[in-house]
C-alpha cells in the first residue's frame, strides 16, 4: 500500500516536506539548514535522495522502509504484554492507523522517532539496556518529542517494576498496581 501512496503527488512536496526535502538536500552539501529540528530525521531522507535521486521516490521511501520497520518492533513489544492473536491485532491496529500511514508515506521526522524510541522500549525490556539508551538516544536525534520516550521509561523504571523477564508476561494485577 505505501508503495502505491508514496508517488501521490510526484510533482511536489506536501506538509512538511517542504522544508525536510531541501533540508535533506543541504546534508548531502554539507550545509547545515533547518536548524530547529535534529539533523537525524533529515538524514534518513538524505540517504534515500542520495541512492534514489532528487524525487519524490527518493525523499519517501526511506520513511516507508522506517514504517515497516516500526510495526515489527511494535509486534514484538507488545508480545511482551498481549498473547499472539493480540500482538498482531495491535500491529495491525496501528499500521492501518491514519496518521501513522501518512506519516510513513512521507518525508516526515516523526516516524524514524517512534521507530527508535519503541526500539527503546522493546530493548530495555530485553535487559538490553546500552542499546536501549543508545535507541532512545537516536529517537531523540530524530526529532526532539524523543524525549518522551525517555520520561516514559524513567517514570515506568522509578516506579519500582523491574524490567520484564524473558518469557514472562504482565499480568492485570502488575499493571494496576502500576496504574496506582
């Protein structure tokens, strides 16, 4: 599906992208520009326009690659609390979730966040917790709401729950007593 999205409209930019493209285009030069965001997210775009030319192919489909990536980490975090028939339901919920499918058919800074920071997430839980901070870190670098991410995951760490053990799963009880 984003395959056949990503080329409406191939003779312009739309939302954002008019000012990530020519920001993505400045990286491959060199020169520093659209200052107000982290330089990560634009380089993602970079990447694409430096392979797939200086169109909308280009500009896209690094974002679809980042969508696609973001639903198997997503599946895999949520089966560390749903069951299997729930994990995929979940996934599926939100890839055909709106926004989420726009956003990841175009070059936008939000997708290569929410990539990195549920990558966060599913490593802390993981006991990965190098490569845990160094995917928040990168969710940061991809766009600034990264942060939350790390508050979220400092709020569920200071709480008192010790991360999840492999093969465990969280129970009702557990996430009320969270809730509380």
């Amino acid at each position: 599906l984003h395959l056949l999205a990503i080329g409406f409209p191939s003779d312009g930019k739309v939302f954002d992208e008019a000012f990530y493209v020519p920001a993505a285009n400045d990286i491959l030069k060199g020169v520093a520009s659209n200052p107000e965001h982290p330089f990560l997210g634009k380089l993602w775009g970079s990447i694409g326009i430096a392979i797939f030319g200086d169109n909308w192919f280009g500009w896209r489909i690094p974002m679809v690659a980042f969508g696609m990536l973001t639903l198997y980490v997503f599946y895999y975090l949520a089966r560390f609390f749903l069951d299997e028939p729930k994990a995929l339901m979940a996934t599926a919920f939100l890839s055909f979730d709106t926004i989420f499918f726009i956003h990841s058919s175009l070059l936008l800074l939000e997708i290569p966040c929410l990539f990195f920071g549920i990558l966060g997430f599913y490593l802390y839980f993981k006991e990965r917790y190098m490569l845990s901070a160094v995917a928040f870190g990168m969710s940061i670098l991809s766009k600034e709401w990264g942060v939350m991410f790390v508050v979220a995951m400092l709020v569920y760490h200071m709480i008192g729950r010790r991360p999840i053990s492999r093969g465990s799963k969280v129970t009702r009880p557990m996430m009320v007593k969270t809730g509380k």
